[in-house]
C-alpha cells in the first residue's frame, strides 16, 4: 500500500495492528510505503523499517536509458545523473523539463537544470510551512547545508544566524518541523531533496540574508572557509567578483584551514563562478574537479570538468582536467579511454609540470595493464626518466604553510594518484605468457575487452625466473642480471589522497630527503619514480633492480602516516610478494583515510586488504573487507572497484557451500568486468565459478570452465590471474579422467613455483604432480606437498591437499591412515570456513565408518551465541524474517548468520538443521539423565 502515511490515525492504527500478526497467517506480506522525509508515524513504529537509499548510478544510468530510449548526450547524461542524486522522481522530472534537442545536446541545458520550479513540484506539500519563524528555520538550516560538510549542521549555528537575521525574535528548534530531524546538538533535512527545495524556492532576499547571518556567525567562529561561502551567496546577481573568488581560492588551498575534499571543491567551483578571466576561472573549475574526485564524487567532478573545458585555457590547465578525466574513468569507465586520457594528460603536462606528468604516465600505464595492453604499459613506463621533483607531484589541493601559492590562490600541485584505482592489490607481479609466435605483438588479450585487467587488483604472487623462457619481447636481459623471463609486475602508481582537510600539502620534505632528512647516494626519494622504476623492472623481468626501489616504498610507510603513502606501500609490498607487509600497510591506509576524510580511497584501502587477504588465505577476513568495500565502492560510484570486490566475494564464497552467492557476485563482476574492459576482474570471477564447481564435487564442470581459462588459445584469462587457477584446473582435470590436458600448464606452473616468490605455489605443484603421478610416487609427493604447507602456512590449501591424499589413502585401502588425513583436512576446513570443502572430508570419513570431527550430529560447539539462537528458530520452523523480528536484527543479518551455520554444520537444507538441533538436544538430555543416576 502506497502513501500509508496519508491515511488518518485510526485507518493507520487498524493497519499495523494487521500487519503485526501476518506471521500467524502462512506466507503472506504486507508492504507499506510512507514519506521519508519526515519521523514515521507512531502507529507504525513497531514495524520493521527499510529505508530506500538514493539509486545507485548504474540504477539511475539505466532509469535514464528507458525513459529517453539511450538517446541523451553523454555530456547531458553525466549532468542529469549528478543533479538528481540518486533521486528517481527528479531525474524524472529533469527529462521531462528538457527538450528533446537539449537532451541530445543540440542546445545548451537551462540554468539551474533544477530550478525552484522542478524542485517544488517533486517535494510537493511536503514544503508546506505553517509560520514565518518555521520557514526561517527551514531556510536557514538548507543554507547552513550548503557550506557543511555533511548533511547535518551545529544547531547553535542555526540558532545564532536566525538571531542576527531578526534580532528581536527568541528563535528555538523546539518543536521542529516534522520534515527536520534532530540529533544531539545537530539539525538535518529527513531528505536531501527537501533541503534543496526549500533553498531554492525561497524568497531571493530572505534567502540571501540568511547566507548574510550565516557569515556573520562563522566568522566570528573563526571559519573562514564556509563564512567565505556564505558571503559569496549573499551577493545579489550573478557578476564576477574578483576579490572574494580569489579570497575564496586562497583559503581553499590553505592546508592549514581543516575542511573536507567535498568543501574545498564547493569553494574552488564558487571562485570559478565569481572569475572573469577564463584561464583561471578554468583552472578553479579543474581544483574543484580535483577535489570531487578526491572527495568520492566522480559524478561531481565531470559536470566541473565540463565547464572547464568550456573556457580558454593554457596547456597545464587543460593537462589538469585531462586527468582527472582519465582518473574518474579509470575507476569507473572503460579502462582504455581511461589510458588515452591520461597520456594526453601527461603531454600536456610534460613541459610546465614535469612532475604531475610523470603521475599522469604512471597513471596511464596503470589503464594500459587495465586494458590487457603490456606492451602499451612498457612502453608508457618507459617514456622517459621520472624528474625529481622539489615536492610530490599531482593535483591542486591545499598548500602547506611554507607552500608557494600563486597570486590567485591557487596552490602547487599535490600528488593525488592514490585515489585512483592506478594502484590497487593488482600491485602484484604476474607472469606473462611466454614469448613465441601468438607473443610477439603483445599480450594476448589486448583487444579483448573481456581480457582487460585492472591493474589493482592481481592477486598473484610475485614471480621469478621461469626456466627456458626468455625475456619479455622486444627488453633483452641485462648480462649479469637475474631475470624473470616471460613475467610482470601489475603497475601502482597510487595517487596521493591527502590530509585532513584536502589533498596532501605540498612540501619539501623529497628535497631533504624524506621523512628521516637523508639522502642515499644523493638521489632524492620520490615514490612516483620508485614505484615507476619498480614497475618497469619487473615488466623487464629484473627483481634485483625492481626490489630495492620498491622496497624503498614500504619502507617509507614505516614513519609515515599519510593515507598515499601507506597506500603506495601496501601496493609495493604485494607486488614483492610480502603479504603481511601489505596487510599491515592497507590496515594503516584504510585508518588514515577514514580519519583524513578521503572518501575516493577507502573502497581501495579495503581492495588492498581483501586481496592481502585472500592471498594469505583468510577468506572470511577477505570476504568482511570485500563486502564493505563494495558498499562504499558503490557509494562513491567507482563501479570497477565495486566489480573487483564482487569478484574478491565470488572467490571467498566458492569455498563456503553457497552456490547462489557465487552466482550472484559472478554475475556482478562479470557485467562491469566485460562493459569496461577489466579481464582481471572477469578472470576471477570465472575461477570462482569453476572453483565452486569443484568444491560440489563436480570436476568435469570445473575442468571445462577453468579450461577456457588456463589452456591455450584466443579464450584465455587474464595473464595476471590464469595461472592462480592451475592448481584447480589440474585437480578438476585428474578427478575427471583428463590428465593429458595438464601438461603444458603444468610445465609453466613449475616455473612459477621455481622462483620462489609464492610460498604456496611449491607446495601446490607438488599436489599437482601427486594428482598426475603412478601410486609408487604419489605417496611420497603428497608427503612433500604437505611439507611445504607446513613451512608455508595457510589452512586452505593444506587442507585442500591432506584431503586429496586421504582420498587417495582410502583408495588405496589403507583406511588408517586415510582417517589422520581426512581428520585434519576436516579440522582445517572447518577452522577457515570452507564449508563445501568439509563436506568432501565428511563424506570421506564416513565411508571409512568414522564419526566426522567437529561437525558430527549432535554437535553444535562450533556456533557462536547468535548462531545457536537463530539455528534454534529456524529449526522450529521460523522464517528468516520471523527470526529477525523476534531478535530485533535485520533479515540481511540472519541470512548472513544462517549461511554460516550452515558451512558450519555441514548441512545443506532446512530440515538436516532441524534434524541435527534435535539430535543435539536429545543427545543433551541423555546425558544430564545420566548424570543425574
């Protein structure tokens, strides 16, 4: 029932009373919907409540296609999608304002999109206000907004501004109208919507004056940014105003002056609007972008770009703008546009910012790898030697005190490349195909978009010397230098996100040496041209020249707390293959950029650390990072991050028994991964799939899906993934009868393993080559497999491999020691959650007439409190959503507890957990009975 709000108390009454005893009437539901911008009704507050969030952008991308049937202009597109803010109703309303040669492009869109008109007829009588006092305090709360950092605003604030607007008056925020919400000393709109109706339907001189208080009050607060703001929109007309947009460009690069990426680029855009000379009224459009992007707001960020490029502007400017281009693309756009952008951006830049290019090309060899394209991602990296620049190059942001500023303003360049998805976990060598006649032009892939990698996101370990292969084509060996033939480094250049209060301030710490004041050989740190020359080394094949300069990298992290930095560090350490190294820096990196304010880089942070994750093994703690890290992918609009979480959850989820889950993130990752390009990210999704086919027990489908991935031919993954999916491919081919199938993988397999890099790759080619082998050799390579776990760790693959041996041992009719084996496979599944796989060792240790170890009937030890609670419900026959009422927990939370309890217990229905609750129960009885005697 839609509007329920709309109905008198009693009809209201009657219907919650309804609703609340639906549970005793079978399968049966009751939706609601009411107003979100103002407090439900107490007649429904007992009701479960699921607030709508604002459409996701690829949502309202999609509401846009079917209402204009995919004709909008893209540039128009991009404007729509930004002023509606994921609100459906007024994207509606926007399409409907337009024409159909303005939504083409063909004439300029009308100014403001949304005007007061738009606004006031979406919000309807929501903005219906009772008194004049009401209205001043919705006024000046919407004002307040515009200058905050969040949606939210300090009530005293309010209260001071309403005194300065009518001194005479007693303002008070008791009691407050019902479209406001209160909480502490805090004062915010129940809908962004509302807020801006009610600031843009305002009387135009009522409004201005409020902006007037407003800045009267912070700037006796000592706020000079928001104050600023607030003076500038008091101004009556829209005439440059030369003075306050340069006052205004000045304190938005004050690194000293604590405010928000988002603040500081609402402040750069206010200066553009007040600048009559285009160059610089440009280049304050391209900081604001800038600060957008920084501050998680693509969709902020190209409408700004647009008005930069719509004025005259020298090439450092437009060089700037390219780049920002090129970052919002790489994160969320196909990834060879992004690379096409990024190196105009660097020529542009190469002359009057020699730093900022050489992040702009680490950037754009980051979009290369994305593409699949290694030799464009050599060749990139190769484009010329990096300078050494006096501060850390990249974007516009706030300065440092001792920061030389222009006269505008404007500040020096800050590097801003963390915030890209350049430098993510992808940070990790991979080995190349190796060279031969389908190599000599390049990689594989680099047509195929299905087979363009991000380059963050290789989960690979690093690589070594693959015996009897040669260099990478067209880079001979060095003499005397060790080589790793025919394998690469994922590229990460990161681009720094910055401090509190904006990007990082630009200082002179490269020039005296870094964070220690020291010099080494009187070269000065820069960890663009580190991580470049890192990079470049092991595209080459040359650890020895590639290890010092990232190692210099991670070492910098030690005494440095600056998000990019850590960031930077986490990438290098994963693409030395030092997983602790990148687990510890990405923990670091994810803290400081929650603490910096730095939206754009915590979807990354956690990228990092889901990967460090899943590398080390640790696939519920990859699978807790990946979730979050794709709600706030998404929330920023970074769709290639969210596609590599998707594909990070795929993987985490193949070894629990939940089908439905693996096809569900599969089928996310691979729809961005193919629309935009990313191979790796399509690779690990597919592996995934495959991998959960083998855990059910289904070896020919797996073998058949990681086939299209491993074998040779046009069809082949990604070459930073496909060969993570050997050791799966050669088990799925044994166990389906196809052993010939294995040997030429196994063969570039061997030397992976032979480098060394990866502890566990040793130890799964001797599983492998166990699998493969006559029975008078197996034992003894199944041995040495688990000996190599041993020393490498990991519960996963240890269990993986004592399973397969206790298989073999069964076989073999030596059921002694087979019950050892699968025992401990049980107990090392059961410890990482791997609950499809403990199912194999359950039903191995059955067929020997064991009792399985720690899931056995009757034993529920293994649950947490909250997981017996629920496992108790659900096996007297509540529902999921009867389960969450009667615990006062959300469904999303019981399903989430559920599945674990059934990895757990090894059940795979309902009714086994039913059955297994009562087993347990009247196995506990029993014995109290007998404790009793």
């Amino acid at each position: 029932m839609d509007d329920a709000h709309l109905w008198d108390a009693p009809a209201r009454s009657a219907l919650s009373h309804a609703a609340e005893r639906l549970h005793t009437a079978g399968r049966v539901a009751m939706l609601l919907s009411v107003a979100g911008h103002r407090a439900v009704d107490p007649e429904f507050a007992r009701l479960p409540v699921v607030r709508l969030d604002p459409l996701a952008p690829s949502h309202a991308d999609a509401l846009l296609d079917e209402v204009t049937d995919g004709s909008t202009d893209p540039a128009v597109r991009e404007h729509l999608l930004a002023e509606a803010e994921g609100n459906p109703a007024l994207l509606l309303a926007l399409v409907r304002r337009l024409t159909p040669a303005e939504l083409r492009g063909l004439r300029p869109l009308p100014r403001p999109t949304a005007d007061a008109g738009t606004l006031a007829a979406v919000a309807g009588s929501a903005l219906t206000c009772p008194s004049a006092d009401a209205r001043d305090l919705l006024l000046t709360v919407a004002a307040a907004v515009r200058a905050a950092d969040g949606p939210d605003v300090d009530t005293r604030l309010v209260l001071d501004a309403l005194r300065h607007l009518d001194p005479a008056s007693a303002p008070t925020a008791n009691p407050l109208p019902d479209v406001l919400a209160g909480a502490g000393d805090r004062l915010r709109f129940h809908s962004p919507l509302l807020c801006r109706a009610v600031h843009a339907t305002a009387v135009p001189d009522r409004r201005r004056a409020a902006h007037r208080a407003l800045a009267d009050v912070l700037e006796t607060d000592g706020q000079p940014l928001p104050a600023l703001l607030h003076r500038s929109w008091s101004l009556s007309g829209p005439a440059p105003v030369a003075r306050l947009a340069d006052r205004l460009a000045a304190v938005a690069a004050d690194g000293t002056t604590p405010a928000s990426h988002g603040l500081r680029g609402t402040a750069y855009a206010r200066a553009a609007e007040l600048t009559a000379d285009a160059p610089v009224r440009a280049e304050r459009y391209t900081a604001a972008a800038e600060q957008a992007l920084l501050g998680g707001r693509p969709d902020r960020a190209r409408p700004l770009l647009a008005a930069a490029r719509d004025c005259a502007a020298p090439a450092v400017v437009r060089g700037r703008a390219e780049r920002v281009r090129g970052l919002a693309e790489l994160r969320d756009g196909p990834v060879g546009d992004a690379h096409q952008s990024l190196l105009l951006a660097a020529s542009l830049l190469a002359e009057d910012a020699p730093a900022e290019a050489a992040s702009a090309a680490l950037a754009a060899a980051d979009a290369a790898w994305a593409a699949g394209d290694l030799s464009s991602c050599l060749a990139t990296l190769s484009l010329g030697p990096a300078p050494v620049p006096r501060d850390a190059a990249g974007m516009l942001g706030p300065a440092a005190p001792d920061a030389a500023t222009g006269a505008d303003g404007l500040p020096g360049a800050v590097d801003l490349a963390g915030a890209v998805d350049g430098a993510g976990p992808g940070g990790v060598p991979v080995p190349t195909d190796p060279p031969g006649p389908r190599h000599a032009a390049g990689p594989r892939h680099a047509a195929d978009p299905r087979h363009a990698a991000d380059p963050r996101q290789a989960v690979a370990p690093r690589h070594a010397t693959a015996p009897g292969h040669a260099a990478v084509p067209g880079h001979a060996a060095v003499p005397g230098h060790a080589t790793a033939p025919g394998y690469a480094a994922v590229p990460s250049a990161v681009l720094a996100g910055g401090r509190t209060g904006g990007a990082t301030p630009r200082t002179d710490a490269g020039a005296r040496g870094g964070p220690g004041g020291t010099r080494v050989c009187g070269v000065v740190p820069d960890p663009v041209r580190d991580h470049r020359v890192g990079m470049r080394a092991l595209l080459e094949g040359r650890l020895d020249r590639a290890a010092p300069s990232l190692g210099q990298v991670v070492e910098r992290a030690r005494t440095d707390d600056r998000p990019e930095t850590l960031l930077r560090a986490a990438s290098a350490a994963l693409l030395l293959g030092n997983v602790d190294a990148a687990r510890r820096a990405g923990a670091r990196a994810l803290a400081a950029t929650r603490q910096s304010g730095s939206e754009a880089l915590v979807p990354q942070a956690l990228e990092y650390l889901a990967y460090a994750e899943l590398r080390a093994g640790r696939h519920p703690q990859a699978r807790a990072h990946a979730e979050e890290g794709l709600r706030t992918a998404l929330r920023a609009g970074q769709r290639n991050t969210a596609a590599h979480h998707q594909a990070v959850l795929a993987l985490a989820a193949s070894i629990e028994d939940e089908p439905a889950t693996v096809a569900r993130h599969v089928t996310a990752a691979l729809a961005t991964a193919r629309r935009h390009g990313l191979a790796q990210a399509a690779t690990l999704a597919e592996w995934a799939a495959a991998r959960a086919d083998l855990g059910r027990g289904r070896p020919q489908d797996a073998a058949d899906r990681l086939g299209l991935l491993v074998l040779s031919g046009p069809g082949r993954g990604h070459f930073a993934v496909w060969r993570l999916a050997v050791p799966c491919f050669v088990e799925a081919a044994a166990l389906a009868g196809r052993p010939e199938d294995t040997h030429e993988v196994l063969t570039d397999f061997a030397g992976w393993a032979a480098f060394g890099a990866d502890p566990q790759a040793a130890a799964q080619l001797a599983r492998c080559h166990a699998l493969l082998a006559p029975p008078d050799r197996a034992d003894d390579l199944y041995r040495r497999a688990l000996a190599r776990h041993d020393e490498a760790g990991g519960d996963f693959e240890r269990a993986r491999t004592a399973l397969l041996y206790g298989k073999w041992l069964r076989r073999r009719r030596r059921p002694r020691e087979a019950r050892g084996r699968l025992g401990t496979a049980l107990a090392g599944f059961d410890r990482c959650g791997a609950g499809v796989w403990a199912a194999q060792a359950r039903a191995e240790l059955r067929a020997l007439g064991a009792a399985p170890q720690g899931g056995g009937a009757g034993t529920l030890t293994g649950l947490t409190p909250q997981q017996l609670r629920i496992a108790r419900h659900v096996a007297e026959g509540a529902t999921n959503r009867e389960v969450a009422l009667t615990l006062a927990v959300s469904t999303r939370t019981v399903d989430y507890h559920l599945r674990k309890v059934f990895a757990v217990l090894g059940v795979r229905s309902r009714l086994e957990l039913a059955r297994m609750v009562e087993h347990a129960d009247r196995t506990r009885g029993d014995r109290r009975a007998g404790d009793r005697m």
